[in-house]
C-alpha cells in the first residue's frame, strides 16, 4: 500500500470530515471528534495561520472521499517564548484512518517535518497521555525523523456543578468585559503573558474579525479588579458551532446505567451523558492570566464563572501544567480529569530548545 500526501484545501472538507466521522475513539464511550460544518474553522482557532496536509491512498478513485485517510496540522501561531513574542508551528490534529494507523502511513506524515523545520527551529505538539501507540513511537528515533523532547505534563479538568460554597472575593470586584475595556485588557495580557511561557500574544481589537477569534464576544471574558486594578482575566468559549465531540455509543454497562446516572446528576449536578448521536455541552477556558498566580485571586473568578455559566452547559474545561499553583485551586472542585503530554519537536539531530525554566509554561485548551 502506498501514499500521498499534499497540502489540502478548501474542496478536502467534505472527505476530512468524513474521515473525522468514521474514525471515533474506542472505549467504554465510543467519542467522534467533529469539525462541522468546516475542518479549517477549527484549524484557524488552533493556528493562526493553519498548515494543513492530507494522506491519501496514492491508488485511489480521485472522486473517492474515502481516498483521503489522513489528516494532519502543522500551522503557525505566535506565543511568548523567553518573555518575547514568537512565531512557533503546533503539530496536531493528527487523525488516520484505522485500517494504515502505524507503519507507512504513519511514516509519511512524519516525514514531512524535516523539511519544515528550519536549522534551530522547534515546534509544539501535544499527545493524550493514553495514546500508548504514539508515544512508543516517539521514544525510538529514526534518522532523518524529528526528535521530541517530553516539555511538561498537562492536565484538562472538565469541571461541572456548582460551588458548594462561595469563596471570600473581600476587595474584589469581578464582572464581564465590556469592548471599552480592551485597553486596558491589552495591557494586561501584554505585560503579564510575557511572564508565562507559551501564551499566545492576543489582539483584543480583532474581536469578530479574525478567524483566530472566531464566535469570540467581549462578554465571554471575566475581568477581577481590585481597587480599580486589573488583576485577573479568564475568557470562555463555546465552540460548537465548529468543534464538537459526539458519542457514537457506550458499552453495554454503560448503556445500561445512563439513564439512572443522568438521574442522580440532575440532583447531585454532575455531568450528564449524552445519548448515542448527541454531543457534550461545555465551554472552554482560555486566555487565563493571574497576576502572580495567586489562588486568592483565581478561586472567586472560578466560582464566578461557574456561578454564571454552569447552569447552561455540562462542564467547564480548564487546562493547566501539573505544575501550575493554579492547579491546586481547581483540584478542590467536582471534576473529571485526563493528562496530555507536552513536547517539543526539532530535527532529528538537534539537543531540547534551551528555554528559561523560571517562565512556568502555560497551555491553552481551547486552541489544543
């Protein structure tokens, strides 16, 4: 069997959706990860300029859809590295069909990258911690294939309910943004963002012009001020309209239990499972920036935004570094959680990019 694999466009949508479609997770809740109605929506959140390729069987009918059985993301977006803002490639998005997962097919894709990552150049990737099968893949290089350097672990927290209490907000004063507030939220992000290694540089006044902000409003974000001050910012985002996770079915345990489990988490509020077809209702946390991490400052903006929202949707989803001492606040609170790992890719030959290790690093989930 072999394969092709070239840059995609516009005309691909229909037959990566169809790959996305037919290729669900497996477990005890089988989950689809979907683009509709356009892959390239979700890969302009991702990437401010996105770097799309497809894998196709080099034999197949060209008026096949099901030619296309790969897809993958190496675009672009600009993060502070070392306190400077940066241009680095994500690579992501990594999706196959089932039946070539591993051996050539896997092999094309990956060799690809040396011929786009420049001399000195690296680029992020991020792996579900479960995905035995590419991480053993990656712990034995090959020549001429890329290195990845293991750069941190991740953990994403689907957080539901409500706060069983409220926490002390004393001096502070926390409500949604308003557009004549980007100045001095710009401010904010651009001093305090610098301090964080791998936060996204962000231009509040292309709200609702730029596809990297797509669905975005003034509204989605939380600003907590103290004595007139700025000191937090944490923005939502509901992505339905171009990202969705579907379940395609559960295991016969599962099936059984649903309808008494959704049951219970309407009274207990916990986190409802969709039936077969439907999709997961949450928003995603992003743009989250603390002034010097302080979880006196985090825990009411958290409880805020649960108080606000939480009513409305299944789960809000927060990511952060294990390391991060915002994590210990969100450990306090009525979740599910799953851990990713954090790479950094160079050439094959090229040693782990030598970055200031007193910049915590930071990841955001909704760009993942």
């Amino acid at each position: 069997m072999s394969f092709s694999l070239r840059p995609a466009a516009s005309e691909d949508n229909p037959a990566i959706l169809e790959l996305l479609a037919r290729n669900a997770q497996p477990g005890q809740v089988s989950l689809a990860f979907e683009r509709k109605p356009d892959y390239f929506h979700g890969a302009h959140i991702s990437c401010e300029q996105p770097d799309v390729y497809v894998l196709e069987h080099a034999d197949a009918d060209p008026a096949d859809p099901g030619r296309v059985c790969g897809v993958f993301n190496i675009g672009s977006r600009t993060v502070y590295v070392d306190g400077e803002p940066k241009r680095v490639r994500y690579a992501h998005d990594l999706r196959l069909d089932a039946p070539v997962r591993g051996g050539k097919a896997l092999f094309a894709c990956y060799s690809l990258l040396p011929g786009i990552l420049q001399p000195g150049e690296w680029m992020q990737g991020v792996i579900l911690a479960d995905n035995g099968h590419f991480l053993a893949s990656t712990s034995k290089p090959r020549p001429g294939m890329p290195k990845v350097h293991a750069a941190g672990t991740i953990e994403t927290s689907l957080i539901f309910g409500r706060p069983s209490r409220r926490s002390s907000a004393q001096g502070l004063e926390i409500r949604q943004a308003k557009r004549s507030d980007f100045p001095v939220m710009q401010a904010f992000v651009d001093r305090e963002g610098r301090k964080r290694q791998f936060f996204p540089r962000y231009q509040f006044s292309e709200l609702g012009a730029n596809p990297y902000y797509r669905a975005l409003e003034p509204s989605n974000y939380s600003l907590v001020f103290r004595q007139g001050e700025l000191v937090a910012i944490a923005g939502v985002w509901d992505q339905s309209g171009f990202r969705q996770t579907r379940v395609v079915g559960y295991s016969p345990l599962l099936r059984a239990v649903r309808p008494f489990y959704n049951a219970w988490g309407k009274v207990s509020g916990g986190m409802a499972l969709p039936a077969p077809g439907g999709c997961f209702s949450y928003l995603m946390m992003h743009t989250l920036l603390v002034r010097d991490q302080d979880p006196a400052i985090f825990r009411p903006l958290l409880d805020y935004m649960l108080r606000a929202y939480g009513p409305y949707y299944d789960a809000l989803v927060c990511g952060l570094f294990t390391d991060d001492p915002l994590m210990e606040t969100v450990a306090r609170y009525r979740r599910r959680s799953l851990q990713s790992c954090h790479f950094l890719i160079t050439q094959s030959h090229e040693d782990r990019p030598a970055l200031n290790s007193d910049l915590p690093p930071y990841i955001d989930v909704a760009r993942l």
